[in-house]
C-alpha cells in the first residue's frame, strides 16, 4: 500500500509539472546571452620534464633512464625545497626498428625509455631557474609548461557575474525597444568558457654545464577566463 501511495504521489507531481512547463513556456518572454572575458595574472605553474635514454638492451636502456631521472628529481627537488610537488606523468619502454631499404622484416637495432615528470610550483619568477636545474641534471627536453590558477573557481565566478549582468543588460534593451519591460528570470544557463591556461609545448633541451648555460627566460603573461551565460527573461506591457 505504501508503494502505490508513493507512485500515486509521484504521478501527481509529474502531471503538475508537465501542467506548469507549457504555461510558463506560453509566457511572452526574450532570450538574451552575455559573455565576459577576466585578464587574471596566472599564480601556478606546472613544467613536465621528459629523460630519454637508449641502449642497445632493454634493461640497459630502463636502468640509464632511472639513474639519470634520479639525478633530475634531485634536482627538482632542490630546487623547489622539501615541499616539492612532483609526479610521474608517464613512462615508455620500447624497441626501436631498422627497416631494410629493400624491404622485408624489420630489424631491433636498440631500445628507448622514456619517463616524463611533472613539477608543480608558485614561484613563476623560478620557473626559468627551475628548467636550467633539470636540464643540466639530465632532463631532455620540456614537454609541457603551463601557467594557470591555484583558484580558478574564484575567477570563475567574476566572469560568470559579470556576464550574467550582461544578458540582463541585453535582454533589458530588447524589451525597452519593443515597449515591454522585465518582468522575471524564467532559466539562466552557462555553457563554454572557463580558464584558459597558457601553454608553451615541448622544447628540446641541450645539456650544458653550470657555467656555460644562459638563464632561461620565461615569461608568463596573462590567462583569459571566460564565460557565456544564456536568460530567458518573461516581458510584459
């Protein structure tokens, strides 16, 4: 008996809501968007430093790859202090292949390892320093350097602000040209946008000694955070 005071109950709010969504939908309304875009200065950076070794072997190519990306976490270490925020991005151990010119199979001529770390820091200025660190310890190349946001839900929230009182705005213009006035919000929805962050993709690194190597400069701009939000307003006389 319960159950089917349950389902009864539920069939009643169903049909006052399918009731309730044509009349509201009936309602002389204007549908208006806005966006806004917010310049925000990134405060996070994330680099992802790859170490490729090969061999002829592939424990041997597997063993060189884990001692030079030691000498690189240390490195890293060392330079972003004990509080350092370090993870495996990813890792591959495969056979390289000679292809005979005159056709047929191909031949194992070695093996490359590959592992890819990602270092985490707020210190933007370092970002430069931290690269030098990790190249002269033995880090390849940089696969990934991204300046984005510790809080990007804060900015967020001043862009979708911001482009919410510009539908307003706009949907209040179309209303006044046609004589009508607002009378209420019917739905709001936001769609696309976000923090965009800035990225720089991989660059090759050369290893260089301590004294030999030049600073590397590192310039992290400004970040764009967008959003759209979309009214559907009902007007009146």
């Amino acid at each position: 008996m319960m159950g089917k005071a349950v389902l009864a109950a539920l069939a009643m709010a169903a049909l006052a809501i399918s009731q309730e969504k044509p009349h509201l939908e009936d309602r002389p309304s204007v549908r208006a968007s806005g966006e806004a875009v917010i310049q925000a200065k990134p405060d996070l950076a994330r680099v992802d430093f790859g170490v490729t070794s090969q061999a002829s072997t592939a424990q041997a190519a597997a063993t060189q790859n884990a001692q030079q990306l030691e000498a690189v976490l240390g490195a890293l270490r060392k330079a972003l202090g004990p509080s350092a925020e370090i993870k495996t991005v990813s890792y591959s151990l495969h056979p390289d292949y000679r292809y005979p010119k005159e056709g047929g199979k191909p031949q194992i001529v070695g093996y490359t390892a590959t592992n890819i770390v990602q270092a985490t820091t707020t210190d933007l200025p370092g970002v430069g320093k931290l690269i030098d660190a990790a190249t002269q310890a033995g880090a390849t190349n940089v696969q990934r350097l991204q300046f984005t946001l510790k809080d990007e839900q804060a900015v967020r929230a001043q862009a979708l602000a911001e482009a919410s009182k510009k539908a307003r705005a706009n949907a209040e213009a179309m209303a006044k040209a046609l004589g009508l006035k607002v009378v209420r919000v019917l739905s709001a929805s936001a769609g696309g946008g976000g923090v965009i962050p800035l990225q720089r993709e991989s660059m090759a690194m050369a290893r260089m000694s301590a004294a030999d190597a030049a600073p590397t400069p590192i310039e992290s701009g400004t970040l764009e955070v967008r959003a759209n939000v979309n009214l559907v307003l009902e007007v009146a006389q």
